[in-house]
C-alpha cells in the first residue's frame, strides 16, 4: 500500500532495465528538480534473499522525495532462481549502471534492509575496475543486516540459497571489508531493540570492523521496534529512522 501510494504521489520510471536479465529492473522515484543534479538513495529490499521484490519497496520514497532525493528501488532475482554471487552481481551492476544513467548526481546512497543490508554491504567492497565506472558512493544506511553468512548455513534460510562454506565465505561483508576510500563515506548502522541477538551481534561486530578499517560509522539501536517495522515505518516522516537517515543524506550532500 505504501509503494501504491508512492508511486500515485511521484514521477516514476518503473521497471528500467538495468542489465539483460528478467530481474534487472529498477524503479526511480524522481523529485521535480529537473537538472538531474540530485542526490541518489538506493533501497535493497529484504526477504532472506528469497522473497519481497522492488515492487514493494517503494513506500518510503515520498519523505525523501519531497526533498529532492531520488529514491531507486533494485531489483535483484531472488532464491531459487537466483543464487548469492548472482544477486551480489546484480546489486554492483544496478550502481554502475545508476553512476552512468545520472553523471550529475550529488553522490549515490544506498539503504538497505536485512538481506538488503547484507548486499549494500557488499557493494561496499566492490573493486570497481571491471565495471569502468566508479559510483560516487558517500554513504550507506545498513537496516538489520546480516554481514556473516557461515551461521545460516544450516539453517531453512539455506535451502532455497544452497550455498556452501565458500560461497557463504565469499559474500561475508565482514570477511571483505576493504580500507575505507580516500572520499568520505559516512555509514549508518541501524538495528532493532527487538531483532534476534544473531542480527544485533553481527551488526556491532561489522561495525567494529568497519570502524578498525577507518570507516566513518555511526550505530543507531532503535527502541520498541522488531525486525520488520525497523524499516516498514520508513513511510513517516515522524519516524526517528526516516528523521536520522534523512538527515544524514540530507548532511552529506550539505543541504538543509
């Protein structure tokens, strides 16, 4: 309902293709501003990497666009179609094809949730030199994410996903986190009072190592909120969540 109304409330692009592929579509959520010379948010949806999609992430589009922030929701092809070095491919080429689509852009950030928040994480690790672009990424709000995936390795979250030791190894942000670049970067690890103590534990250790890396990072532990409505309120404006993550973007890219 919230994406309905997002979409009914703001000039759209819907299902802009972003690669070849069935799942490589974006919706852009754009401000009035006509220039192009606007901030990019970048939502990630969640869903253990299995479930949810872009069309349903766009409920928290209007705060931020009524500001002159575009909001871009990825899509990405879920388990069992998709598998976790695909999807990690996905999410990198939607940025680099963002970084071309708006060379004006005041800086590229990205919000992600739960697995969302595993793959923005990602990105961040990124060596950008096989795509010939380099995304001017200054920040990154991480939601409830999931950084290590060697614990979900026998768990039902891993039947869709049949990943083995390696391939969880592989996509581990906190076994890739790289020196923070030479740009500043700010990022703003967010998680549930309520989330389960797997989240919270990861969220502080990834935040830890980040930080051990030079990385600029901010931690926010949100009272009275479990894992989902973490991010469902992201639609009011009211919300510390959607006031602090506002701000934040708002800050970096130095406007009031």
């Amino acid at each position: 309902a919230g994406t309905e109304r997002a979409r009914a409330g703001a000039r759209t692009l819907l299902h802009v293709p972003y690669g070849d592929g069935d799942g490589d579509k974006l919706d852009i959520y754009l401000p009035t501003d006509p220039s192009d010379a606007f901030p990019v948010l970048v939502y990630i949806h969640g869903g253990y990497w299995q479930c949810l999609s872009k069309d349903h992430s766009g409920f928290a589009a209007p705060p931020l666009v009524s500001r002159r922030v575009a909001v871009v929701a990825v899509g990405y092809d879920t388990a069992p179609r998709g598998h976790m070095d695909a999807m990690v491919l996905q999410v990198r080429r939607s940025l680099a094809y963002l970084a071309g689509r708006y060379p004006r852009a005041r800086g590229i950030y990205l919000c992600g949730h739960s697995a969302g928040a595993h793959l923005a994480a990602m990105v961040l690790s990124t060596d950008w030199t096989e795509f010939q672009v380099v995304p001017d990424i200054k920040g990154a709000v991480l939601v409830s994410g999931l950084y290590d995936l060697e614990p979900i390795l026998h768990t039902y979250v891993n039947d869709a996903l049949n990943m083995n030791q390696e391939a969880a190894q592989r996509n581990s942000p906190i076994r890739h986190v790289t020196p923070a670049p030479p740009a500043a970067c700010e990022l703003l690890v967010a998680v549930a009072q309520h989330d389960s103590p797997e989240f919270r534990r990861q969220s502080q250790e990834y935040s830890q190592a980040l930080r051990a890396a030079g990385w600029s990072v901010s931690v926010l532990d949100l009272a009275g909120v479990d894992h989902f409505d973490i991010i469902e309120r992201l639609s009011q404006d009211s919300y510390i969540l959607t006031q602090v993550g506002g701000r934040a973007v708002l800050g970096w890219v130095g406007w009031a």
